[in-house]
C-alpha cells in the first residue's frame, strides 16, 4: 500500500462512516495537510472514486440518477466533482451503454487532477477535500435499485429498433416549435403532427415484428427524472404520456425518477413529448399567472400545483383517447399491438413485481385546475383531427 493509499484510508475511516459531519473535518484535514503530498492524494481519491461509481452501477443506478441526486443534496461543485468521477470510470470502456453519460475527462493526466480542479473552481484543498468526502460518502450509502440496462463493459447484443434518424429529426423540430410559437393553434398543429408521426411509426414497427421482419426484439427500460417542484402533477403527466405510447411508468418519488418500460423506439417518443408537454405547461400557467395578476389577484404555489395537476389529469385523458383512435384505424393492427402490450407489462411486472398506489395532493385552487384545463385543452396532440370539448 502507498502512503497516499493511507492517507486516503484514514481519512474515509474518519470520515465516511460517521453519523455526524464533525469526521468531515477530521478526514479533510489528513487528505489536505501536506500540499507536497495533495497530487499524490488526488490521483489515489480519483482511483477510490472510481470504484464507487462502478460499486453504483452494479447497484443499478445509471450517471443521470446519480448526478440528480448529488444535485438535490449537495451543491454545484459536488456536482462537477461526481461529473469527473464518472467521465474517469467510463474512460475504460470502448463503448457505453445508452442514455449513458457525455461527460469527458478535461485534466492533463491523473496526477494533476487535485491541482487542476481546484484552479478550475477557484477552492482551496480543505475545501475541496471536504466536497470530495461528501461525495464519496453519499456514493457509498446507495441501496440497490431495479437495473434497467446492461453495465459499461458487459453489453450484449440486443436488438433494439430506434426512430429512424430523418424522422426523429422531424418529430424534434416540430416540438421545437410548438414549445417556441406564441400562437396556439400553430403549437396545435405542431404537436398534433409530432405525436402523429409517433404513433404511426409504433403501429409499423409491430406490424414488421409481426410478420417476422428484422430482429426479434423486446422491452428495455429508462429513467426520466420527476424533480421538484410539482412533481406528482409532473409524475401523473409522465405516466399519461407513458401510456399512450404503450409503456409503463413506475414512479420513485423517493429519488426523484420514473422508471419507464417499453420497446425503445416508443421509450423515445415518451422522451420527447414529456419533455415538449412540460415545456409548454410551465409556459401556459407563466401566461396564466400573469393574467390573474393582471386582474388583481396574487397567485400561490397552490395556483401552480391545481394549474400543473389539471393540465395532466385532462392530458392524459385526451392522449388515451388519441391513442385509442390511431390504434384501432385498422383492425388488422390490433393482434400486433396487442401483443406489445403484452411484452411490455409482463417486463414492466418482472422489474417491479411490487407497487403501491399515491395518494396525490389535491388541487385546492379553483382557478388554477380552470386555466390548467383550459391549458391541456389547447394543447392539441391527437392524430390530426379535431375533437370535440370533453364534459
């Protein structure tokens, strides 16, 4: 063992297993004493980082989960410290697995991290060394989660059908617009096109798989992150979106994330419409909140929770019915789609073969749950046809 492998020991002995934040200090102090020995110390807790991350991943969790939580519970420079420590550990691999991470190793070499970074974010040692054990510390506390893709370095060959590239592109640049236009029914057509297009390429993709066309192939599964604030009126819109697109949503509201179940291609257009729905519903209470100010009335956050609770609970019953629509165009689609649906839940229960029912929230403001109606309502996504008000 070296004498940086020391140092580092027994600052995690002080450190990392205390119940209380006074071994912080204790441990910060031995790894930052010596500015002779802080290279040195640096290249061993990059090493012993490493193995942490790689500890998180055979635990089940992915960079983006881990990211969104060093981010709830600590601090942006905790955050830029776990970001490296994941680019260094992906750095051994040729390829990674999806969704997987874009972060990229920006030091010289390993030996020059500690001094690099702490010119980098302008941090003396003690102060750094705190973040680091900080970070090590919520890295080793973990539990073990649902697995929801194979491990850097242990892919195998499944076959996965993605949207096609010129068409995801497509269905990109519409939402795009229909998130930046001020005029709704501009944003109507946009969106109605995007969920078009997606609903149509699920149709043709189980009909292929159905006559026996390319790869078999079957479920895989990803995270979305479901963040405060109004994150049961953001998980209810997940799950609608989820839905419609014939996958399963299961949401942790401990940690912050839905875990989504269905064929990948379906599991990118989820992606996408949440994304595209929340924008466009953050942006429509903006509008809303500033109306009723306008007419005197100061609004809360029990406006925006009814608002985002309304805007979901209307959303999804519209999407359901969109989707009821494109699916049952054909009769001779059904069995195909059927039997996707079949794949999907048997995965989705395999994964968590046990759930609970959330009681939400209640929308308690009136004129919030109205405008948030109202809001869903011109939020058009169906198949390209008009349909008429709901009751």
């Amino acid at each position: 063992m070296t004498e940086f492998a020391e140092t580092v020991d027994r600052a995690f002995a002080a450190a990392l297993y205390a119940q209380d934040d006074a071994g912080l200090d204790t441990g910060a102090s031995v790894l930052a004493a010596d500015p002779a020995r802080w290279g040195g110390v640096g290249r061993e807790l990059l090493a012993r980082g490493e193995a942490y991350v790689r500890q998180a991943w055979e635990r089940g969790w992915q960079p983006a989960d881990v990211l969104r939580l060093v981010r709830r519970d600590l601090d942006g420079l905790h955050l830029e410290i776990t970001a490296d420590l994941v680019a260094a550990e992906a750095r051994r691999y040729a390829r990674l697995p999806e969704r997987w991470t874009d972060a990229e190793v920006w030091w010289d070499e390993d030996g020059a991290y500690a001094e690099q970074l702490a010119r980098r974010v302008k941090a003396d040692r003690f102060t750094l060394a705190t973040a680091v054990l900080e970070v090590m510390r919520l890295l080793i506390r973990l539990p073990s989660i649902e697995p929801v893709g194979p491990l850097p370095g242990d892919l195998t060959e499944q076959a996965h059908a993605h949207i096609e590239p010129r068409m995801l592109g497509r269905i990109r640049a519409l939402l795009a617009k229909a998130e930046a236009t001020t005029y709704p029914e501009e944003a109507e057509a946009l969106s109605a096109k995007a969920q078009e297009l997606m609903a149509r390429h699920t149709v043709d993709e189980a009909l292929l798989a159905a006559r026996g066309g390319g790869p078999a192939q079957v479920p895989a599964a990803c995270r979305i992150g479901v963040e405060p604030p109004y994150e049961e009126a953001k998980a209810v819109l997940l799950d609608a979106v989820a839905t419609a697109n014939r996958c399963r949503a299961v949401w942790n509201s401990g940690f912050e994330f839905s875990t989504v179940v269905g064929f990948e291609s379906d599991l990118e257009a989820v992606e996408l419409l949440h994304t595209s729905l929340l924008v466009q519903g953050t942006a429509a209470m903006t509008r809303a909140e500033a109306a009723q100010r306008a007419g005197g009335r100061k609004r809360t956050k029990t406006f925006r929770q009814s608002f985002l609770l309304a805007y979901a609970s209307r959303l999804g019953r519209r999407l359901a019915e969109t989707a009821e629509h494109t699916a049952t165009e054909a009769a001779d689609n059904l069995p195909a789609l059927v039997a996707r649906d079949v794949a999907v839940t048997s995965r989705a229960e395999e994964m968590f073969p046990r759930t609970t029912t959330t009681r939400l929230r209640g929308a308690t403001d009136h004129a919030g749950w109205e405008d948030g109606t109202a809001a869903a309502d011109a939020a058009h996504v169906g198949a390209g046809r008009r349909r008429p008000p709901l009751p």
